[in-house]
C-alpha cells in the first residue's frame, strides 16, 4: 500500500557545494545529490611585482573581493596589460597589503554529497535540496549512527520481548532488525558484527546508547574504516515495550524498505501503509499508550477522566484517567503521561 | 461579587488546585487570561475584578500540546462549581473571550557562529551569547592557530540563525583572511553579521558583507545582548522581544524590586529554559538554553549523587533521560521525583556558576512548573536552597499561578502596575531561610531564638553543622530572629559580630536554619549520605525543632 503524504526529507547544502540534481530527478539512497570540495593548505600569491604596483595601491584594482570563490586563471587584479590569476580554483580570502600577497584557499574536489533517501527532488536551493519521499516516518525519542537502509525484519512476536543476541546472525546482514522492548550492549555489538544495518526497538537504555556513541564516535576519528551501523529506540530509555500499535504496523510492514536516520531519530518505511499516529490528550473511549512513568509502553483504553486532580505515586497533584489496559489490569495514570493512539494517520 | 480566602488560594496554589469557596461570582464580568506558554507547559490564571480589586479565581497548568481549547475547559470546570448560577451558561465563552496577556517560551535556542580576533574576545562573546539564549555552534579566532582549511571547515557547515564578528584592530576586514573565511562560508544572503568592534570597522565590514550586516557597538555589553534577543525573539516567531517568557519574567522581577523595594534574585526553571534574573540589577539577567554542559561549583556532587533513594545507575540514566526527552511528563514515582528535584539542583547550581555566584539578596523567587507543583512546598524550598545556596537571610518564595512571566510582557510602567495589581496573588511565600558557612561538621554552628511581639518567649533552637532546622511561622507571621554563632561559623557577609538579629517573615515551611555549608559537605559513603539527604527533607517537612540541652 502506497504511502500517504510523502515526507519531505531535507537535506543541507555545505558551503561550496553544487546540486547535482534538478527538480523532479529521482534519486536512491547512495545517488550523488551534490559535488564537494575541500579546502587545501592555504598559499600567497604575490600580487606587487606581477602588477608592478606598491602594495597599497592593489587593494583599488581587485576584481574579486574576499569570500569569493574563484575558478582556475580566473583574473583576480589588472593594472593596465597586467594581471595576476588565480593557480588553480580557490577561495580568495583577502589581499593583505603588509605582505603585498593574495592569500588563497586553494580548493580539490572531495567526496560527493549522497542521497540517503529513495525519492523524488522537490526543491533545489544553494542551501537545501529538498526530497519527496515515498515512506512513512516515524519518530523516536533516542538514536545514533549515520543513515543506513535495507529490509525490514521483525525478530520477535511480541512488543515487550526483548532483543535475543542469539536470534542474530550473519544471514540478517543488510537488514533493519526490529524487536520489541530493549536491545542490550551484547545484542548491539553482535549485530554491527554480522553486519546488521541497524536495529530498532521500544527502549535502550540511555547508557548503552551514550557508550555505543562515543564508541562510534572514537572509531570515526581513528577512521576505522567499517560499515554503517545505526540504533533506534522508538519510546523511551529503559527497557519498556514498545507501543503495541507501532509494533504491530511494522509487523504488517515487515520486508519493507526501510531507512534509519539515527541522528535524527528517525524510522523511514517505504512505500507502507500509514502508521498510528499519537496525539495529545486522549478522550474517553481513545485507545492510548503510557508513554511516561509505571506502565510505560503498555497500551489500553481510556476509560475515566477525574474531575480534579489526583495525587500521583510521586505526591504531585494532576488530572488523571483510569486505563483499562489490554492485559486486564485498571490502573490510574497521569494523564500528562498519556498519549492517544490512533489507529492511521 | 467574588469573594475567595486569600490564605487558602496561597495555600494551595503550590498544589495546583483552584482555591475552595465561599465564593460568589461576579455580576459584572471582568475577566482577564494570563498564559505563559512554556516550551512543556502552559500555565493560565484566570484574574477577575471584585470590590474593585483584581484577583485570581482559577489557575491550572497543562501540557502545551494540549492546546487552548482543552486549557480553558479546565479552567471552567475549575471556576464552574463556585460561580454565580446566572453566570454559568455563559461561562466558558466569558472566559474563551476573555482579554489576554500572554508570554511565550523560544521554541529553541539561538545558533551562532562567532569569529574573533583573540580568544579573549571569543571568551567573553561566547558568555554574553549564551547569557541571552544562544548556544555556540562554531568558533573561529585568529590566534587559535588552526590552518585556514581547518577554520573553514569548522565554518561551512554551521547553519547559524547569526555570525558575530568581533574584530579586535581596526584593521579593514579584506585584508584579513579571517574575514574572507566567514564571507565564503556565509554565502550571499545569509544570516545577518553583528560586529563588534571600534566604529571605524562599520563601513568595511558592511561593504564586505553587504545590507546584513549591522555594527552593534565598541564593546560585548546589552547592546550586544539586545541585538541578540531581537533575533531570537525573530527566529521563534514572537513579535516582540519582552513577549518572549523568560524576559518577561525578568522585567517582572525589575518591577517587583522596585516596587516593595528589596533586592530580588528571580530564576525560572522551566522545562527547557533558565531564566536568571536578578531584579535590582536588570543588567544581570540571562536567559540560558538547554542542552549546555555547564560546570558546576567547586566540590559540588552532581544530580547522581545526591538522591535520597537506592536507585540503580541504569533505572538513573534512563529516568533522566526519559525526563529531558519528555518533559511534560510528571514524575509518578517518589524516585522519579527525587531524581527530577536533583535535575533541578545541578541546574540551579550550574548557573550559578555560569553568572557568578549569588549575592546576598533579600528574597528569592523560584517559578518553573517542577517548583509549583512540587507536592510539598519544603521540597521546592529544598531545590532553591540546594541549587542557589543564598547566603545569609533570604525570604523565599514561588511564582505558584506562573504569572510572573505574563504580568512581565506588559509594556512600559504597566509591569509594574501589573504587578502592584495582583501583588496579593503574586507569590507564595515559604519562609526566610538563614544560610550558615563554615564549622565543623556534628559540631554546633549556631542557635536562634525567635520573638514575636505579643507571643511567649520561644525555646532557643540549637542548628549543628550539616543538619537543617525550621522554626514554624505562618505566612503573614514576622519575627526578629536572635542568632548566636559558634567560632568560625558565618551568615551572610563575614563579620566580626557573633550575635545578629534579623528580622524574618514566615511562609509554608517557616523559619529555616541552614547550617549545611557551601558547598553542601556530604557523608562519602552512598547509604550514609542517602540518609542524611532524607534527613534533610524530613527536616523541612516537619515543622520540628532542636531544643538546647
């Protein structure tokens, strides 16, 4: 089933960078979207003695003023039959009189600009190229590593079982490996180790996200070179389940395309029929899920509201409602700590 | 007309719950809204006019996202039980129509890059910035020895709401390759340039970087802090800057200093947001972003030390993380709520390190939703005293309706009538605290004694270092407190004086005796300072005493 809306997924433009695209260009994650370059050693270009000028009087016959970016023999000054050009395509920066020097940022092409997404380009600036993206969003509340794609797959049957190490192994190489409560530090490491794409689950602990981070983190810098890898948790830290509506959408959506946006906590399913949604302050009669405090995760029915505030287990005073939750249980909960679970969107 | 116990709309504005009757609504009907819209929370208090005299009738405080609508049928069902039969039908649209003052949290904070000629003047650009709601996303100086394509790097892909430039020399921009750095990495039209610096940079820099470009002035002081807020205010869609909540309550703290004429420390925790705001000295107020690691005082232990309950390290991390990732969700464990309060402590305190410390001031104010719907007023006292440590007598007080902010975004001379207005209503006082440095821990620090014209003479109360007493006294209940120190052991400023007598007003905790030093010295072992820390919250909680032997 065909997405709704489609998500439009930006993607910022560096200083320097060209679009590589137009508008209406259909891209696949890895597609260059824009060229690079990268400045080199900066070097000084004598201006003086070419010119045959002091070095007071270059400043008044600059063709090009500082910041600009310049093409290889670009004319950068003229006095009379004389010029002085640029070596090479640089970035002028100024002309500094004290050294009667040009100095430039002399530039080489680096690695390109490349397209995390499947879509369509809808907008092209010198700051921006903008993706339409045929997928459903969903966003997370904790995340790390780059984008990363491949089929979904769902490893458990239950939204509050956890991630098994043992259930991972090299044939889940390339895929998006979904579970349903937690994933611990040995499930994360053996995944990146058989060369899982990412995994995401309903909670982490804050801990193991922050050490998996730093870890990516220190290997970047060393350049350690190894394949993406990238963590999602979709509704808090710990080791609550994940919402049972969400978990049962992405079951529905299992071997979908999917891409993980660890750094912006975001899920993208492809082409998968819409997802429940969540709104704020859910009505009598709404399914909801607690989304805060005891009971995080779990999913019910609303069904009472209290005229006034309640004290809650902290002592705090607040509305609360009385869950009726799928496993059997009423409990009263904050009703801050609630959100309603709408079947799509 | 409406008619409400001021006593008991004080007493239980800091449970968030609307004040009981009697209560006779107005036959006249005029009503006014003030919302302050957080970044988490809205908080609204619904002020109504009887016997010619402004009052606040209804309050609640809701998720933001909730949106309007759900806020004023709360509001309703609030005031509904108490109002005027004849009203009641027309109530909900009196109170949807009903005039508003409203203040408004940024939704998020400034991005700046900042390029400097010197690191001292990075230093003191990047303080000032982030004194006025911005974060630093990149820096360049000409003396940080960086190569030029490491120093353009750092610059290409920032995507600041504005760039500071902050030359030293009057040297002109083009010739400095620093300058062409940020023309290059700022591309046309990009996000305006401040200068700063001596005038005669104007021109050059404004020829340089075109119509965006605007000289400030020859130093990092308000004017460059001005300059910021307007673009923040600009950047968060708020039209004006002192609608923008935390200045408001800074300008309502000016106003309140002024009127009852006492100097005022104000600090707004808020979900997001900490607005600092010293009322006598207006100069001095800072609106600081989240997500800034900022340190916190020498010898200070950090949130994860100083909770009262065993709690795991993991069940920690993952319940302040849950916290800062969902902040309008409500602690519903007395854990969840030790770890919020001690989110709130390294807050406070960071700032206070960021601005410098705390000067003796006659009254602090708390606002922020986690110290007006703390479940008891001690525990609110607890976070501001542990947070600030305010040396020597401090009356403080909270800011329960959250109308500070909103009474702050009048224009002109009208915050301070404003504030007049609903003085009444304003805060809610929780006592005087007395804070003692120095002694030796165990050992007595000091006794006070309390007299109160026309009252029996009170038993003297011995305070031990480490340990904290309150001396029951009622809001509106005042006294002249009698304190004899022990060697070594000061209040306030250092003075050879060993006898002091101040003058104290009660609130919803009393008098409290604060002998806990600063920093607060902790017991090394986990369990033992457990217990001490609960010790501490029994103290105030209970309205106990030590009685000399």
């Amino acid at each position: 089933m065909p997405a709704t809306d489609p998500y439009r997924h930006q993607v910022p433009l560096p200083a320097l960078a060209e679009p590589a695209v137009a508008v209406g260009s259909e891209v696949q994650p890895g597609d260059e979207l824009a060229r690079t370059v990268r400045p080199t050693a900066a070097l000084s270009l004598p201006m003086t003695r070419p010119l045959r000028r002091k070095s007071a009087e270059v400043t008044a016959i600059l063709t090009v003023s500082p910041g600009t970016r310049v093409r290889a023999n670009q004319r950068l000054a003229r006095a009379g039959d004389r010029e002085v050009r640029a070596p090479s395509e640089a970035l002028f920066l100024a002309y500094e009189p004290g050294s009667g020097s040009a100095r430039l940022l002399p530039l080489e092409s680096a690695d390109a600009l490349r397209s995390d997404v499947r879509g369509i380009v809808m907008e092209v600036t010198d700051r921006t190229i903008t993706v339409a993206v045929p997928a459903v969003v969903l966003s997370g509340i904790g995340g790390t590593g780059p984008s990363v794609s491949g089929p979904l797959s769902i490893l458990v049957d239950d939204p509050e079982a956890p991630l098994d190490p043992t259930l991972i192994d090299a044939d889940l190489g390339g895929r998006i490996i979904v579970a349903g409560s937690w994933a611990s530090a040995e499930a994360i490491t053996r995944a990146r180790a058989v060369g899982v794409a990412g995994i995401v689950v309903g909670s982490l602990h804050a801990r193991d996200l922050a050490d998996f981070a730093g870890l990516q983190h220190r290997r970047s810098l060393l350049g350690t070179a190894a394949p993406p890898f990238a963590v999602l948790a979709l509704d808090g830290f710990g080791r609550a389940g994940m919402d049972p509506a969400r978990f049962a959408w992405l079951q529905a959506n299992a071997g979908q395309q999917a891409t993980i946006l660890g750094d912006r906590r975001r899920l993208l399913v492809y082409d998968a029929s819409p997802a429940p949604v969540r709104a704020p302050r859910p009505s009598v009669g709404d399914r909801l899920v607690i989304v805060a405090g005891p009971g995080r995760g779990q999913a019910g029915l609303l069904a009472e509201v209290s005229v006034q505030a309640m004290a809650v287990g902290s002592g705090i005073s607040t509305l609360c409602g009385m869950v009726r939750l799928d496993s059997g249980r009423t409990v009263s909960v904050a009703l801050a700590n609630v959100e309603a679970s709408l079947p799509t969107g | 007309m409406t008619t409400l116990d001021p006593v008991s709309v004080v007493a239980d504005a800091a449970q968030s719950r609307p004040a009981p009757g009697p209560v006779r609504a107005p036959t006249e009907t005029d009503l006014s809204l003030l919302l302050d819209v957080g970044s988490a929370w809205t908080k609204a208090a619904l002020v109504g006019r009887a016997g010619g005299r402004w009052r606040i009738v209804s309050g609640t405080a809701q998720p933001t996202s909730w949106g309007e609508s759900a806020l004023v049928d709360d509001l309703v069902g609030r005031l509904s039980p108490h109002a005027d039969a004849r009203l009641s039908r027309r109530l909900a649209l009196l109170v949807r129509d009903a005039p508003r003052i409203t203040s408004r949290s940024a939704r998020r904070p400034g991005r700046l890059v900042i390029l400097a000629d010197t690191q001292a003047g990075l230093d003191a650009a990047t303080r000032l910035s982030q004194r006025h709601g911005w974060i630093v996303a990149a820096a360049v100086t000409s003396d940080d020895r960086r190569p030029e394509p490491e120093r353009f790097e750092a610059l290409r892909t920032a995507e600041p709401d504005a760039w500071l430039a902050v030359p030293g020399s009057e040297a002109d921009p083009a010739a400095r390759p620093m300058w062409g750095i940020l023309a290059a990495a700022r591309r046309t039209a990009g996000a305006p340039v401040l200068v700063v610096g001596p005038e005669t940079v104007r021109e050059p820099f404004a020829s340089l970087f075109g119509m965006t470009t605007r000289w400030v002035g020859p130093a990092l002081d308000g004017t460059v802090g001005d300059a910021l807020l307007a673009i923040l205010a600009d950047v968060n869609g708020v039209p004006e800057v002192r609608l923008l909540a935390q200045v408001a309550f800074g300008r309502s703290m000016t106003a309140l200093s002024r009127g009852i004429g006492l100097q005022i420390l104000g600090v707004d925790l808020g979900a997001t947001w900490l607005a600092w705001a010293p009322g006598g000295d207006p100069a001095h107020n800072a609106l600081l972003a989240p997500g800034q690691d900022r340190a916190l005082p020498d010898g200070s232990r950090t949130a994860t030390e100083v909770l009262p309950a065993d709690v795991d390290e993991f069940a920690m991390t993952d319940a302040m993380a849950n916290l800062a990732a969902n902040p309008t969700a409500i602690p519903s464990s007395p854990a969840e709520l030790a770890i919020a309060h001690a989110m709130g402590i390294d807050r406070l305190a960071a700032a206070r390190q960021a601005m410098g410390g705390v000067s003796s001031v006659d009254v602090v104010v708390g606002g922020g939703r986690l110290l007006a719907a703390a479940p008891h007023p001690a525990d609110a006292a607890l976070v501001l005293l542990d947070g600030l440590r305010p040396p020597g007598v401090t009356q403080l007080a909270l800011d329960p309706w959250g109308i500070c902010g909103p009474l702050g975004t009048l224009p002109g001379d009208e915050v301070d009538e404003g504030m007049e207005t609903l003085r009444d209503d304003l805060l809610s006082p929780l006592g005087t605290a007395v804070v003692a440095r120095g002694g030796r821990p165990g050992q007595l620090a000091f006794r006070a004694r309390l007299h109160r014209t026309g009252w029996p003479e009170s038993p003297r109360v011995d305070v031990r270092s480490g340990s904290v007493v309150v001396i029951p006294l009622e809001r509106g209940g005042a006294g002249e407190l009698e304190i004899e120190l022990e060697r070594g052991v000061q209040v306030g400023e250092p003075h050879k004086a060993r006898r002091l007598r101040v003058n104290v007003t009660g609130g919803a905790v009393g008098v409290i005796l604060d002998a806990r030093d600063d920093p607060i010295q902790l017991p090394t072992r986990p369990g033992d300072a457990r217990t001490v820390i609960q010790s501490w919250r029994d103290a105030l909680r209970r309205e106990g005493r030590q009685v000399s032997g």
